[in-house]
C-alpha cells in the first residue's frame, strides 16, 4: 500500500500510464498537438479508477495534461522545426497573448465547475472535428493572415481555451490557420510551437489552482502531495513523459509523409472521437 492506494492499483496506473504516453507522443508529433486531446480523456478514466471525486477529476485532468505537453512540445517543435514547416513569425506574434490566455484560463479553473472543462472540450473538438473532416478549401476567412489585432484577439483565446482543455492549443491554431489559407502541413508544424507557451505557465497556474482544493479532500490520496501538487499529478507527468518524448518524433515523420488530405481526415476524426466522448459524459 501507498497513501490509501494498493499495489495492485499502482502497478495497473503505472502500465497504463506508460501506454498512454507512448500513444500521446505520437499523435503529438503525427497533428502537431501536446496531445492533452489523448491525455485528458484517458487520465479522467484513470483518476476514477483510483477514486478521485468529479467535482476535481476533470481539472486535475487539465492539470496534469498541461504539465505533460511541456517535454513533449519542446521535442514535437523541434522536429518540425527541422524540416524548416515552422512559421516563426506566427508564434513570435503569439507569444503575449497566448500567455495572457492562460493565466486568465488558470484564475477561471480554481473555481470552475467540472462541467465547464467538459464543455469547451466538446465545443472545440467538435468544430475542428467538422472543418476538417467536412471542409472545404473554399471555405475561408481570407487568404493571408489577418492584421495585428484579430491576431492577437485570437491569440488570446487560444490560451484561455487551451488552458481549459489542457491542449497545446494545436486543435485552435491548426483550425485558424487553415481558415486563412495555409497548409494544412504548416499550420501543424507551427501549432506545435505554441505547446511550450501554453503548457508552463498553465501547469504553474493550475497547482496554484488547485493546492487549496486538494485540502478539502485529504482523503483522497491521489490528490495530495507527494502524488500530486495542486492539480497536477506528480506519478502522472512523471510516467507519461518518457514514451511520450521518446515517439513525438516518429509522428512527426509520419505527418510529413501523410497527404493534406489524410492528415485532415485522420485529425478529424481523431477529435470527433474525444468531442463524443466528452458529450456523453456531461449527461453521466
């Protein structure tokens, strides 16, 4: 036994974690997310398992998500960036703004009900799902990139909604980017970026966020340190982030040798998968 949870248990989690990782590593490199899309949903089976109560499985969820995205963005960018798809400009135009959206996103989950998280998931995916799945080219805002303001508006809401989701905010930007006419391959390639300015400040918010919560539930061992801090799950960042880091890059070499139109199909309905999943759960 540790902290209230069995052996067998902690050997259950510690596989499954492992797992996980290596399948969110994957998909991070292959659409250019943190994977939060991956790890959220399979961190809320998880954390029920071992018995986290509702009212904080889904924010520890995000928590932890945004914690885990940190290695594995930093070596997603990295391999796309190799390959020169990277549009530097973008993520320098980004960057304030995106990390203003997160600090706002993270004061908005200390006191947020479960469900909230819930629902910008299943809003998110769910559109993204439809633009890619159903879209077509002619279906654009414009055919550059907006000016300075919508750019840093948008920014903005990328971090808010990312650090409610606990994405890297690839599903946002990829959805935006495409909208203004480019490739599918580049908006990826970039979306990748935007992981580390989203995941640090959002794992540092969400353990300020949820240290006093975690209080009121000493009970639950999932919750307290040393297995966590705040809503970040200590065991869980520290078993995902090896198989994760260790396959972000084999994705990236499966995006770049996908079509546009493959690539958009299997992202589509890749997140039409979580959007579903998340839907039923808010009537459980």
């Amino acid at each position: 036994m540790m902290s209230g949870i069995s052996t067998y248990e902690i050997i259950w989690l510690a596989i499954a974690l492992l797992g996980a990782g290596a399948i969110t590593g994957l998909l991070a490199g292959v659409f250019g997310v943190g994977g939060g899309a991956v790890i959220v949903p399979v961190l809320y089976e998880l954390f029920q398992a071992v018995g986290v109560p509702e009212q904080v499985r889904m924010p520890l969820c995000v928590g932890t998500s945004l914690a885990i995205i940190i290695p594995t963005s930093i070596r997603s960018f990295n391999a796309h960036r190799a390959k020169g798809a990277v549009d530097m400009a973008i993520l320098k135009q980004w960057a304030v703004p995106v990390v203003a959206g997160v600090v706002m996103g993270s004061v908005i989950a200390r006191y947020a009900p479960a469900d909230l998280f819930k629902a910008v998931f299943v809003v998110v995916a769910g559109v993204s799902a439809i633009r890619l799945l159903f879209g077509r080219d002619s279906w654009r805002l414009g055919l550059d990139m907006p000016g300075k303001l919508v750019m840093n508006i948008y920014g903005w809401i990328i971090g808010v909604l990312s650090s409610l989701m606990g994405i890297g905010g690839g599903q946002l930007s990829n959805l935006f980017m495409t909208f203004y006419g480019r490739p599918i391959h580049q908006a990826v390639a970039t979306s990748s970026g935007l992981g580390v300015l989203i995941s640090i400040p959002g794992a540092l918010g969400y353990i300020y966020a949820g240290w006093p919560r975690a209080a009121e539930y000493p009970d639950v061992p999932a919750l307290q340190f040393p297995l966590s801090l705040g809503y970040v799950s200590l065991v869980g960042l520290i078993l995902f982030v090896p198989t994760s880091v260790l396959t972000a890059p084999l994705g990236a070499r499966l995006a770049h040798a996908l079509s546009k139109r493959k690539l958009e199909i299997a992202f589509g309905i890749f997140l039409l998968l979580i959007s579903v999943r998340f839907l039923f759960s808010l009537f459980d």
